[in-house]
C-alpha cells in the first residue's frame, strides 16, 4: 500500500471501475458480464474477471471506523426510543489522519505570517497561523504537535417519504489539513461520526420540547466527545 495508493487494485483507472461497479445496483451476473463483453474493459486488463473477485477484492480495503448504537433513556414520553448512532471520533480522527490522499496536505508546525519584514500586519489564513494554536504549542513537551478538530452539524432528513426521520449529522474533520483541501466538498475530508436523534416529544408545552431536545444534543455530545 505504501508503493501503491489504490491496492488492492492496480491502478487509479482500475479502483475507478471498481468504485463504480460497487456502488452500483448491478447484480452479481452483470457485473460479470459487465467484466467479459465490454472491449474497452477489457483493454484495461483488470486484475479481477468477475464479481466474486471483485467482492474479494473490496474485503481487502481499510475498514473504516466501527459504528456503534445507544439507547438514552429519558424520563419524558418519546413516539419512539432515542437511538444514537456514533463512531469513536479518536478512531475518525485516526482514519483521516492516515489517508494517504492527504499525506502533502498536513501542517504540523504553527506559524506567524506578517506582510512586511517589519511585522507590522499580521496576515491570518489556516489555522495554524493563529494565535491559540501558537500559544497551545508552546505547554507541549519537546517532539510533540497539536491537531486541531473541525466540528459540524445541521438538522437533516435522513429518510424521505418513509417515516420524515430527521437527525443531526455530526463531522469532524482535522484543522491540520490545508483549507484549499479542506473545503472542496469532493476532497471528503469531513468524516460522519455521529447522527445525533431528533425525538418527538410528547410534552404538551412546545417549549418544554425544544428545551428537551437541546439538553439531548448535550447530553450525546458528552457520550461522543
């Protein structure tokens, strides 16, 4: 994996091919097909011939962080348990750190930036290059560097004319990596690792329901974080 970033496939065309045969709804006799009777596939000679392969293959991957699920108990009435779906955010934290697509994209060291030589304009720009991180820097030991964490969530529909079921999506992702990565979309370097629940209470006062709702988005960022 060092020598190549795509194994277990040989080439970026070919974890091309294999990304869009996995997600999609093609079923295991076509996708054989699909490896057998096109030309331009088979120009590419890929390392897997047919479906089996293909899965046996994409066993091999990096899992990724493992989800885990919480029943929070609550002394008000819900149409339905609080479930909370959440990943350890030391384990996401790891999985980004060690991608190999942001392996130039990293900054350890912080910095002060300043327009002139005099030092008169102090230019902010990655997080880095701010004060708080100079300052953190400064009560580590000697070889040791800090990560900063990225949090962020909205209200969201997580299923659609099946039930309305709403949650909020938490991501986390690392300040270390460069902005100009950081906020194109298509880099994926925010990682979900939590959906926290939106229940419907079934207080009378509206009130009471939205002050419910808040101290659980509290209390599941205490078990998360």
């Amino acid at each position: 994996r060092k020598e190549n970033l795509f194994y277990p496939f040989t080439s970026r065309e070919e974890w091309e091919v294999a990304d869009f045969l996995l997600r999609s709804a093609l079923s295991m006799a076509a996708i054989d097909n699909f490896c057998s009777s096109l030309w331009y596939i088979k120009q590419l000679d890929l390392s897997f011939k047919n479906a089996k392969d293909l899965r046996s293959r994409a066993e091999m991957l990096p899992k990724g962080p493992s989800w885990k699920c919480q029943i929070i108990p609550s002394l008000h009435g819900t149409k339905s348990p609080i479930r909370l779906f959440w990943r350890d955010p030391v384990d996401c934290l790891e999985s980004l750190f060690s991608n190999p697509l942001f392996h130039d994209q990293l900054d350890f060291i912080p910095c002060r930036i300043y327009k002139t030589a005099v030092r008169l304009l102090h230019v902010y720009s990655e997080w880095l290059t701010g004060d708080a991180a100079w300052s953190i820097q400064d009560q580590l030991p000697q070889g040791a560097t800090i990560l900063g964490t990225v949090l962020s969530s909205d209200k969201t529909n997580i299923t659609t004319m099946t039930g309305a079921r709403v949650a909020h999506p938490l991501l986390l992702s690392l300040a270390n990596i460069c902005m100009r990565t950081r906020t194109k979309l298509s880099s994926k370097v925010f990682m979900l690792t939590a959906l926290l629940p939106i229940p419907q209470y079934l207080h009378p006062n509206q009130r009471m329901r939205g002050m419910l709702e808040d101290r659980l988005i509290h209390e599941c960022l205490s078990i998360i974080l």
